[in-house]
C-alpha cells in the first residue's frame, strides 16, 4: 500500500516523511479545495526527503480554465519540475463534464518527465467510466477519487469498478474523508493499492496578544489562532492499520 499524505506545510511533510508515508500532495489552500503552493514552499519541501508531488490548481472554483489559466499552469509545472518535484496534480473538465483530453493530454507530455495524478475534478466528471479511459489516453499516470461521492468508503462501489476497469493501465488512488477506522473496510471493498488522506489535527496559534472580530478572509473558521496541520500521529496510526 502506497500512502500519500496531503499537506501545506514543510512540518505536514517531515510528519509524513517521519511517520512512514511514501510520498505528500502539496497545496496551499486547503479550505478551499488546495490551490498551487507557493514555489518557495515547493522548494522547500522538495529538500525533505520524501517524494513531493504538487497541485497545480491556479485558483479555487471549477475546473473550466481559460488559454490565460492554463498559461498559468503550464510556468508552474516548469517551475516546480526545475526545483525538483516528484509530479503534479492537476484536473481540467469541459462545460459538459466531460475530461478535456487535449489539454490534459498536453500538460502531461509538457510537466515530463514528472508523474501526473488527475485529482478529484474527476468526481464531478459526467460519466467515471468513460473519464478513466479518456485518462488513460492522455497518459495520466495516477487517478485520485471518492468514486464521485463525499467520501471514498461512500464511493466504494465505483472505485472499486473502476480499479477492474483500469486493470494496471493507470493506478486508481482513493481519497476522501479516509481514517484509521475506515481504511480495512475501503481497502476490503476496492482494491486500491495507493490512499491519500491528510489527517490534520487542530493548532493553536502561539499568538498571546489577540485581536477579536478580524478575520482575513475565512470568518466561517473560528478566528485567525487556530488552524488546521497534519499530525504525525494520526498518519502513523492509518498507516499501521494498512501495515501491521
């Protein structure tokens, strides 16, 4: 079983690294969905000893981008395969919900020799079926997904239809709301081989003096002195239920 832990921060992967997990999803801007992390935290990173494979989202929203977004995408693949990224992690949909095969196709053969996960703008693709083969064409070497549901164990059926499907032409990685709890009953019902997960734990700001009512931006979270960062327990703990 291949663990991948989803972080944004350079302690998120030395706790990944330290914890046992083969390889991080970098992001920043994880309540919005993760957008492209900044190249001095890629950098960063990349130094940790740990395969990094890195998102390339240019903004939180849809997956519909236009020539100037995928500009966009294209420097940052260049410049995260210049400090040494393990990969990319990006998605792109038609209006319809279709896969856009072209441009997926072209930053593919553009972000080479780097991997290239398809992420979870596949769970809102209009038929999972047809998007694994369009996947496959275009040269995607790793597909994460729910099985186009809230969680991964709600999806089960579909991931596990589409791991028969994919039959090793392209690796299926479930992701969503995956736990030490859930994970023997996902890896049971799909047959996956490779997990993500970010098991985050909250983190007090060592902030004394605080400023009531401020928010920057995220007033739906409690306050700005408290936030979200992935706990190398709770990955040691996922990881040893997979791997007695």
């Amino acid at each position: 079983m291949i663990f991948e832990v989803c972080v944004d921060a350079v302690e998120g992967v030395l706790a990944a690294r330290r914890a046992g997990a083969q390889r991080v999803e970098l992001c920043s801007g994880l309540v919005e969905g993760g957008v492209t992390p900044s190249l001095g935290l890629v950098r960063q990173a990349c130094q940790q000893g740990i395969a990094v494979n890195v998102l390339v989202r240019p903004r939180e929203g849809d997956f519909v981008y236009s020539a100037s977004e995928l500009e966009v995408m294209r420097q940052d693949i260049q410049a995260v395969k210049e400090v040494g990224a393990s990969g990319v992690v990006l998605g792109m949909l038609h209006t319809d919900g279709a896969i856009d095969f072209e441009r997926t196709r072209e930053l593919v053969a553009f972000a080479c020799p780097m991997s290239v996960t398809f992420h979870r703008a596949f769970d809102l693709c209009r038929d999972p079926s047809e998007g694994l083969e369009v996947l496959v064409r275009a040269g995607i070497e790793r597909l994460l997904t729910s099985g186009q549901q809230a969680t991964a164990l709600q999806g089960a059926a579909c991931i596990s239809g589409l791991v028969r499907q994919a039959g090793g032409r392209i690796a299926v990685m479930a992701g969503g709301g995956i736990n030490a709890q859930n994970l023997p009953d996902l890896m049971k019902a799909t047959g996956v081989g490779e997990v993500h997960f970010s098991a985050r734990k909250s983190v007090e700001s060592p902030m004394t003096f605080r400023r009531a009512g401020v928010f920057m931006g995220k007033a739906y979270q409690p306050d700005e002195y408290s936030r979200r960062a992935a706990s190398e327990t709770a990955i040691r703990e996922l990881i040893a239920v997979a791997v007695p």
